[in-house]
C-alpha cells in the first residue's frame, strides 16, 4: 500500500491554497461573485418583445441596368461637358461676323477622292496676298491650314499671341476684306486640326494629348517624344496611323491602336541633325516627309516604312531658320519653302528642284506653307511678317 505521509512540495503546496483562501475570504471576494452571478442569470431570464417586421414600400420603378451612353447608342451628357467657348466670345473684329459663320455652316461635307489632276512643271501662278489684321512681326503666325472642304476657299491662321483668323477668300462685296478675327487663348497656337478628334501638344516633354470634342474631355495621353512635339498628321490610308516631329531630331510614326502608355513604341523613326520641325504624309499616306533645320528633307516610304532617303535642299543648316514642307496633290511633288524668297518644288522622282513659284509680291521665306486639299494648284504660305500669299493656277 503506498505511503500517505505528504512531501514537503504538497505541504508547502497546501499551505499556500489555506492562505490564499483566507485572503480572499477577508476582502469578501467570493460574496461578491455570487452576488454577480444571481444578477446575470436574473437578466438573462427576462424575455426580449418580439421584433414587428415592417413592409417596405413597393417601389414601382423598373430597375435599370446601369451602362454607359455609348453602349446605348446615346449621344454625351451635356451636363458633364466642361464650358466651350462661343465664336461670339472670342470675335475680337471689327462689324459681324455673321457671313462667315454661315458660310461655314452651310459648308457640305463632301469631299472629292483621287484627283487625278496634276500641276505640270513650270505652270504659271498667279500670287494673291492678305493680312490678317496686325502687320508686323508681332503678329507672327505658327499654324496655317485651308479649310478642308470643295465648295469654298477659306483660310485659317494662329499666331504666337493666340489669335486664330479666317480669310475667306470667296467673301461677298458686303464682307470687305473677308478677314474675320477670334481670341480663344492667351498663348501661342502651334497647331490647327479640323478633324473630329481635335489633337493638342502637352507641355511636358514629348507629351501629346487627345481630346474628344464632343465631350470636351482629354481621352488619351501619351509621352512620346524626348524633345517638345512640333507637329501632328495623320495618314490618309488608315487614320490609325500618326506621325510626329519633335526638336529631339526625330520623327515617329505610330499606330494609335498599339500605343503602350508606359513605353511607346514606334512603327518608324526617322532621324536628323538637327531639330525637326514638320513631318507630314504624303496624299496617298504611303510616304512621308520631314523638314527641319538640317537644311535636308527626309523622305520615308516602302509597305512599312522600311526605307528611308534624304535629299539635299539650298538652306544651310547654320541658319536658324527651319525648311517649311507640303505635298502636293499627289505623291510626285513636294512644295519647300526657300531662303530665296520663293517656294521650290521638288520632284521625287529626280530628288531637284523641277521649277519653284515665285512673285515679286513676296517680301520674304515662306515659314509655313499648305496646300488646298480639294483644290488643285492652290497653295497658301504665311512669312515671318504675319503676311499670306496664295498662289492659284492661271
């Protein structure tokens, strides 16, 4: 039978629990458990009312699907389209400016396709010049385009304090000069686009933007360019495609359906000495063209862009003045500005100068030039002086 004397570890072990025991009974601890068990077990006896459910009232309204306006075929919610300003807001000329407004609306929106019309070499022309109000060098224009229509001759301008000016050129007696003049912005216009989508160069570095002028928002942004962005166009073939120029002395042609908006990646780049001013497509959009200051002119074709040449032209690099470009009608003939005062036209096929246009009206280089795209033999250019000439075939 095993022994029932304790060890000094359960004596020691026993005494412990007698004094603990006598501790807790003079601070009357376990009085007061018992009194806050009887109380939880008194509230917990006590029975809760049951809750009434209440109806909801029947909505009649059918639930709709949210999707967005686009998906349903539903033109933009002009309440979330930021503030466009009105012509009449920024018409700072003289007397209305009521005949041009409707003749630009009543402008149809046909176009003709592949003119077959070509300007023969040596033709004469007939050189036609305006102002568009301020003369000067203040009034320095740095955008220029024609109107892209085949009913009417008008002429858009911006110049470095943005102003933008309409010359039409088939104005009524009515209308005197037929020069109309807006401020839209307090900077420099760089670009003018009459196309769906207007397109604006960011002020960051390389930075092109894209927005939707029937919203008003920005769509898209991208980085492009190391340089500031010169010029924009879009090939005529496929309006995916996008070229662009920059003072980095590239030129880039891009599908807007791959641009990674991390790391774009060009179809091409073409590459200058210096700084390239204008890269634009040729009317076929299966060449491409681009002027700068190099003093040479990049011609860049093949299915894909593949092969690029370069043609020598009379403006040395050393003059900071930059070679202005335009194609004409056709995929044959380019129209470059030249220090001589005169517009030379090249042919591609023999990579010269075939004959140039010239008027003793003309007071210096053209900076900008283009061409009517729907008229043939009509070719607009603006000098430094804030002055265009519009040459016409006889």
């Amino acid at each position: 039978m095993a022994s029932t004397e304790l060890t000094e570890y359960e004596r020691k072990r026993l005494d412990n629990i007698r004094r603990r025991d006598e501790m807790m009974a003079g601070l009357k601890i376990h009085s007061m458990a018992t009194e806050l068990t009887a109380l939880t077990k008194r509230h917990s006896h006590v029975t809760k009312p049951d809750k009434v459910p209440q109806k909801k009232p029947r909505n009649d309204t059918p639930v709709v699907k949210r999707q967005s306006l686009r998906t349903r075929g539903m033109p933009p919610d002009s309440k979330a389209v930021s503030k466009r300003l009105r012509m009449k807001e920024a018409y700072c000329g003289e007397g209305s400016d009521r005949a041009l407004i409707e003749t630009i609306v009543g402008i149809g929106k046909k176009s003709r396709v592949g003119i077959s019309k070509e300007v023969e070499s040596g033709t004469d022309g007939v050189c036609k010049d305006g102002s568009l109000g301020v003369s000067g060098n203040e009034e320095h224009i740095k955008a220029l385009r024609f109107f892209p229509c085949d009913s009417s001759r008008i002429i858009v301008a911006g110049n470095r304090f943005g102003s933008v000016g309409f010359w039409n050129l088939d104005h009524d007696i009515e209308e005197e000069e037929g020069i109309y003049r807006y401020r839209p912005h307090q900077s420099s216009i760089s670009g003018i686009s009459i196309h769906p989508h207007c397109l604006t160069k960011g002020r960051p570095r390389g930075g092109l933007k894209i927005w939707d002028a029937r919203t008003g928002n920005c769509t898209t942004q991208w980085s492009l360019h190391d340089g500031k962005t010169n010029s924009i166009d879009f090939s005529s073939e496929n309006p995916n495609i996008m070229a662009t120029s920059s003072t980095d002395g590239t030129a880039c042609i891009w599908d807007l359906r791959r641009i990674d908006a991390d790391k774009p990646k060009t179809l091409k780049t073409v590459r200058h000495e210096a700084t390239i001013s204008f890269a634009y497509f040729s009317p076929s959009g299966k060449c491409l063209a681009t002027t700068g200051y190099s003093g040479t002119i990049g011609i860049t074709g093949g299915a894909n862009f593949e092969e690029t040449s370069f043609i020598s032209h009379s403006n040395p690099s050393y003059i900071q003045v930059p070679i202005s470009g335009v194609w004409g009608w056709d995929d044959s003939h380019l129209f470059v500005s030249s220090l001589k005062k005169r517009i030379d036209v090249i042919c591609l096929a023999q990579r010269n100068t075939s004959f140039a246009l010239e008027s003793p009206h003309l007071e210096s280089a053209p900076m900008r030039l283009d061409a009517h795209p729907h008229n043939v033999g009509m070719l607009a250019g603006v000098t430094s002086w804030g002055r265009i000439y519009v040459w016409t075939l006889n």
